[in-house]
C-alpha cells in the first residue's frame, strides 16, 4: 500500500484521448470566457469613469455660468436703474424752467433784476 500514484500508467485508448481533448477544449474555454469577461468588466469600468468624469466636469461649468449669470443680472439690474435714472433727467431737461434753474445754479446765471453773490463754502 505504499506505492504512490505515480506509478500508475495512464491508459492508451481512444476514449482517453477524446477525453484528453475535451479537457483541453473545456480549459480553453474557460480561458477565452475570462479574457472575455475581463475585457467587458475593464470596457465597463472605462465607460463608467469617462462618465463620472464628464459629469463632474459638467457640473463645474454649470457653477461657473451659473456664477456668471448671478452677476450678469446684478449688472442688468444696475443698468435698468440707470437707465430709469437717465429717462427722468432727459424728460426733466425737456422741461424749460429745470434748464433753466440748472443754468443759474451751475453756470450762476441770472435773471433780469437778480443779483448773484458769491460766497466761500466753509464746512
């Protein structure tokens, strides 16, 4: 009993080498399908990050147009008050008497019997 199995002979029959082959061919596809496998596992995992990536590359130019749109409105906000501003004026300059009263407090001019004195402003 203390012979060991590398003794034994292997049996040189048909079956054994169909048998043989059918080892080889089942091993052979094991190996294609994990190769397969692998390369759809890494297509995947490739696919997924290049995703991952435009998504947050996506999102950080959302912030920034977001950013700018935030202060494009302010500026509009800013320019729409000017502009109320500058529509009263040009309706005030269309009214003589404030041309007028703007002429004598900017430029001292005066009307017929009126005398302009001027003083130093001491604060």
């Amino acid at each position: 009993m203390s012979e060991s199995n590398d003794t034994i002979a292997r049996i040189k029959s048909d079956y054994m080498k169909q048998y043989d082959a059918q080892l080889r061919r089942e091993k052979r596809r094991r190996k294609r399908l994990f190769r397969r496998i692998m390369a759809s596992v890494l297509f995947v995992t490739l696919v997924l990050g290049s995703l991952t990536l435009y998504h947050f590359k996506q999102r950080s130019v959302q912030a920034e147009i977001k950013t700018e749109y935030n202060e494009l409105e302010k500026e509009m906000a800013k320019l729409e008050k000017e502009e109320k501003n500058l529509t009263e004026e040009i309706s005030l300059l269309k009214n003589d008497e404030y041309v007028l009263d703007l002429a004598r407090t900017n430029y001292f001019l005066s009307q017929e019997d009126e005398l302009i004195f001027l003083t130093e402003d001491v604060e």
